[in-house]
C-alpha cells in the first residue's frame, strides 16, 4: 500500500496535524461543500472559474464577497481533501477537480437523506480538521463555563506537547526524529546547541478564528445545541470515539503505519485509527434493522446517488460512498454491520443491477449501475 518510508512518515504527520489553519471562509460551511456542485458535468475546472460559480451561488445581496475570501473556501475544500490541485506546481493558473471523496460526498448529498450526508460530512471534516473538533466537543462535555478560547488554547497547546513528546519517545535516533519532525510544520528548533525542539505557539486571537467558525460547524452537523450550548446524544457519541481513553490525543492513521515504520510497541499511541474509527450510538435504537434491508438500502441509495457520484469521463463512482452509507447505518441502527460482508450480499444479490469494479490505486474500487429498477421494494428515505 505505502511505495515508501516517506509515505509512511507524511501519513503519520498528518495524523498529528489534523487541523485546518484557513479561518475566514470558514464561517460558512454550505459554501464550501457547494464547490463541488460545479463539476457535476466537468471533471476539473480553473480556480477562477470555480470562484465565479461560488460569486454566482452566493447569498451575498450585495455582491461584497471579495474574489480573495471566496478563494479561501476553495483552500479550504483542499483541506477537506474533497478536490485537490491537479495542474503542474509551476503552472501559474491553478487547476482544481473533485477527488474521490467530493464525488461520493456530492452523492451523498443528492440521495435525499440529510442525516447521511451530514454524517459523511461529519467522517470528511474530521480528517482535516479533528484537532478542533475534539477540543470544542471537550469543552462542550465538561460543561465549563470559562472562556471557549482561553480552552481552546491551552487544550491545543498541552496537545501538541504531548505530541511532541511522544514523538520524541518513538523515534529515539535524532536522525529518524528529525525526518519526521520536517514534515510537521508546528514544530521549530529552538536556538540552543543543541537544537532542541519545541512547538509554534499561538495566541487568543487565532484561537478566536479557528473556534468560532467551527462551533457553527457543530450546531449544524447536529453535534450541539445551539440554544443549550451542550451536546446532543450524537455529539456525545463523537465526543467518545474520538477519545475513548477519556482525553483526545488524535485521529491516528491507518493502525499499521506505526508498525511498518517501526516503531516500538511500547511506544505505539493507541487508537481510534481512521480505518477503524466507530462511532457507537450511546442509546438503544428501538428498532432493529434485519440485514437483508441494510442490503437493500444501500442498493437504493447507491442508485440515488449514482448520477452525482459518478466520474464524469467513466460510468463508475467511489465505493466510498456506500461504504460511508453502511458505517451510518451502524450508528442509526445500533447494529455493527462489517461493510465487505453488506457489499458482498449486496454484488450477489443485485447481481443484474451493478458491476464492482477495482480500484486502480488502494483497496476501494467503484460501482457502476446498468439497472436501476431494484424491484418493487419500498424504501423510506430519512430526511432528517
């Protein structure tokens, strides 16, 4: 899976940087996920072109919304990993197009069920950017009532101490430590001899533009309440994936990442990893889902969604999306469905209905649908 140790080195980076710095556009997060709706007939687009869709979409009456603050939601969509810059780094006009996760997002979004999409959305954001999310879920569950900044700013600063520390334990060789340190970019050497590290700190008021957006982000994915401040049962749920030993230390990679770039076992940090991230419902569902309409939900939402996912130069779309799908009904159903055993029953079940195609690059492949009549099966689509 991983060609090197480079590879290795930056996949477990990220996980100790998952925090998205561009704060401005932030504010409105419909905004930035509607870029997308742009290359539902293009596969990529120039950023211009993607910065007059969002002027022509914009709620903005009087046509204030600078080419420059629009421009940075289209940063922060690169954040979220859901397009991704595809012109030659030299290239002075800048090219853009959805990866595989903004076409399973913008099906997610056309299938008509709200609270799927927000979860996925929820899954999306967390990659990028569940440093602060965990720390405002934190604040949120410890019912404090001092200020969220002042919060945010120690909790984020104590983090990457002890982030930094343990880096330090796990790569004991300075040598090893030094590759991995240089594609962290919160961490700086200070001026002594001996050159030892120590982390970028910040202040109250970055603490204000990274906290502020994302607690809208909160009320609108259902995490929070906006009229009590607390969380909801799905934030708490969240709230305990995301630090299940009762503290957040981070949304590690893949679980063997630490163990190819071999680093002690007794050093390793422990989960949750984000192929194995659950999210548990803290309250009984009341009624139980048998497994041959999981089944037949995905398949109605895979032929829902089918038109917005697909690429638009091959009939195919993202496994990704159903499989998000499955992890969903999980959480709703209270019912831990292994998503290859749901995609096996569901290929050999509407065998006339879908083709599995492989993946040329990972384990995920892609879908097609060749009939989208699925038989005289009802389904109750969940608008939220």
């Amino acid at each position: 899976m991983y060609k090197s140790r480079e590879e290795l080195e930056k996949k477990l980076a990220k996980s100790l940087s998952r925090h998205i710095g561009y704060t401005a556009a932030a504010y409105d997060l419909d905004r930035t996920v509607s870029i997308l709706d742009y290359f539902t007939a293009t596969p990529s687009a120039y950023l211009t072109e993607v910065v007059s869709h969002l002027h022509l979409t914009a709620n903005d009456v009087s046509g204030d919304l600078e080419d420059k603050y629009l421009a940075e939601a289209v940063n922060i969509a690169s954040s979220l990993q859901i397009i991704s810059v595809v012109s030659p780094r030299a290239s002075k006009i800048h090219k853009v197009a959805p990866t595989m996760i903004g076409r399973s997002l913008l099906g997610a979004k056309a299938s008509g069920d709200l609270r799927f999409y927000k979860y996925f959305l929820l899954k999306v954001i967390l990659l990028a950017d569940s440093d602060t999310i965990a720390i405002i879920l934190e604040y949120l569950h410890s019912g404090t009532r001092g200020d969220i900044k002042a919060y945010y700013l120690s909790s984020f600063s104590r983090l990457r101490q002890a982030r930094l520390r343990w880096l330090e334990r796990a790569f004991p060789e300075r040598q090893l430590l030094d590759r991995m340190v240089s594609h962290i970019p919160w961490i700086r050497k200070d001026k002594s001899a001996i050159g030892r590290y120590d982390i970028e700190p910040i202040t109250l008021n970055t603490a204000r533009h990274h906290v502020t957006p994302r607690r809208g982000w909160l009320d609108y994915l259902g995490l929070a309440d906006h009229t009590s401040g607390q969380l909801t049962s799905f934030g708490k749920a969240v709230h305990s994936a995301l630090s299940p030993s009762g503290s957040y230390f981070w949304l590690g990679p893949e679980r063997e990442v630490q163990t190819l770039l071999r680093i002690d076992p007794a050093n390793r940090a422990a989960g949750p990893f984000e192929d194995e991230l659950k999210i548990v419902p803290s309250i009984t569902p009341r009624k139980s889902t048998s497994r041959m309409e999981i089944v037949r939900d995905t398949a109605r939402l895979m032929v829902a969604a089918y038109t917005s996912a697909k690429l638009v130069h091959a009939s195919q779309a993202p496994l990704d999306l159903p499989i998000a799908y499955i992890e969903y009904r999980s959480y709703r159903d209270g019912v831990n469905y292994e998503w290859p055993g749901i995609m096996d029953d569901l290929f050999k079940m509407y065998k006339g209905n879908f083709q599995r195609l492989s993946a040329k690059v990972g384990q995920i492949g892609y879908y097609k649908v060749v009939n989208q009549r699925l038989g005289d099966i009802r389904w109750t689509q969940d608008l939220g």
